[in-house]
C-alpha cells in the first residue's frame, strides 16, 4: 500500500475521522453556550461604546474639514449697490437762450428763444414778450390763455399801474442774487409782488412784478411810486390775457394767483432774465 493510501487516525475522510471532527464542534458549542450572560452584555456594550466613539470621530473630523476647507476657504466678492442720481427734469424741454445788448439802456441779458424782445431806441422801453401761457383763473373755472410781459423803462415814462394810489404787497419781497453783475450794480435786490390800487382782484392776487433795489416789503405793505422811481431803469413784470390762442395780440391786464409762484415753469423764466441782468 502507497503511503497517500494510508488512513490517517481521526481524519475526517474515514468515518473515525468524521465521528471525531463533529464531537469537537459539538464541544466548541459548548464552551460557547459556558460564556456567562453578563460576560456576553459586557462585550455588547463595549462593542457599542466603540461604533459610538468611531462614529463621534468622524463627525469632528467632518466638521473641523468643513470650517477649514469651505468656511475659510477664499470668498465670492459680492458687489456693492452703487446709488444711482436721476436727474431732475421739469415738465417742460429746455429752451435755448439769446443773449441780448442793449445800448439805450446800457445793458445786457439773457432770455428764451420762444420770446419776443423789442427795444426801439430811443423810445426809452424794451419789452420782452413771452409765448402763450396758462395761467390759473382767480375766479375759478378754465384757465386763461395768458402772456408774461417784462418790461424795462425810464424813469420818464408813464406808470399807469400807479395811477390810482399806492400797491400793497401781496406776499413778502424775495430777494434775488444777479449771475453777473457789474462792477457798479447791486449783487442783490428785491423782487416785490403788487396788488395795484383799483384792481377789481382779490388782495391775494399778483396784478405786477417790480424790481424795488435794497427795499422790501411785508405782506399787505404799502408800496408807492415814489419808491420805485428811483431804481433806474424801471424793471417790472406784468400780465396780460391773449385775444387768440397763439397770443398774436394782447388784451387786458389780469391778475394771477399768488400760487403761482410755486409753479416752476411759469416762474423760473421770469427769474432767469431778471437774474441775468448785467447794468453797466
């Protein structure tokens, strides 16, 4: 017999071998089954304590990696709200300006291109027409189709807004600074606002505009030709209702409400040929 051929003692190919091999388990189970209970919950918890304690690792090494890598890491610039300034525009486009010299009053000045200037020399009166307006009705109802006139006279003229007395000041005189002034001219003066003896308006309304120098005046003051004559040349305002809607003729003097005044578009014309005077 070859000696591969040779049964080994208690191996499992011969049923010896397989008798041995199953009792051995069989004795493992046993000694398994000897663990004492407490013994076996002692290794659970221990064996739990451990998942908890690998677990409670890795979250702190996820958190430390996220504060390092994505919290400090390079941030996105946001970008700054930038204010943005609109510009102002009025209801009404931009006209452009003429500058005119007069030589019989020796003067000079600004005013629209939409105007009528007429200055006859020698006439001692320059009168500056504008176009059409629409002016608020003192009585109420529709507005009237009206014209601002600006006038520039002598001392020697006629003042028929004056005829009937002195005017009373519908409101406090505003002062007005001049853009340029000459070297001899004020840098300042007041603008007055009359309510004309003899007006059929009520005492609120604006019947005329003048020009009265270093002298204001309070709300329902006296204002008499005698103060007005000796500011050289004459500088007043006047209103005038249109025969037709192109105001190619002018009627009658009308008064406009004091509120008007808060309407830029109506005033800051006046005021701009009134502030660009230049007078030598």
């Amino acid at each position: 017999m070859d000696y591969h051929d040779t049964p080994r003692p208690d191996s499992p190919r011969t049923p010896e071998g397989r008798d041995a091999y199953r009792d051995s388990l069989e004795e493992t189970r046993d000694f398994a089954d000897l663990t004492p209970p407490k013994y076996r919950s002692k290794l659970r918890s221990q064996r739990s304590l451990g998942l908890i304690f690998v677990f409670g690792t890795l979250v702190v090494i996820g958190v430390i990696g996220y504060w390092f890598f994505v919290r400090t890491g390079p941030q996105e610039s946001k970008p700054q709200p930038t204010s943005v300034r609109q510009s102002e525009t009025s209801s009404k486009p931009t006209v452009a300006s003429k500058h005119y010299i007069s030589g019989q009053f020796g003067l000079s000045m600004d005013y629209p291109e939409d105007w009528v200037l007429t200055d006859v020399e020698g006439n001692g009166q320059l009168i500056l027409r504008s176009p059409s307006n629409k002016f608020k009705n003192i009585r109420g109802g529709q507005d009237i189709n009206g014209q601002i006139i600006i006038m520039i006279r002598t001392k020697q003229q006629k003042f028929p807004e004056f005829d009937k007395g002195n005017a009373l000041a519908t409101r406090a005189s505003e002062k007005i600074t001049y853009t340029q002034p000459a070297q001899n001219q004020r840098g300042q003066t007041f603008l007055s606002f009359l309510h004309l003896a003899g007006s059929t308006t009520s005492e609120t309304t604006i019947d005329a505009m003048f020009i009265t120098g270093d002298t204001g005046y309070q709300l329902a003051q006296a204002i008499p030709k005698a103060d007005i004559l000796p500011i050289e040349p004459v500088i007043s305002v006047a209103f005038v209702k249109c025969s037709d809607s192109s105001c190619s003729e002018a009627g009658a003097s009308v008064g406009v409400p004091s509120s008007m005044l808060d309407d830029k578009n109506f005033v800051d014309p006046i005021k701009a040929i009134l502030t660009s005077l230049i007078i030598s």
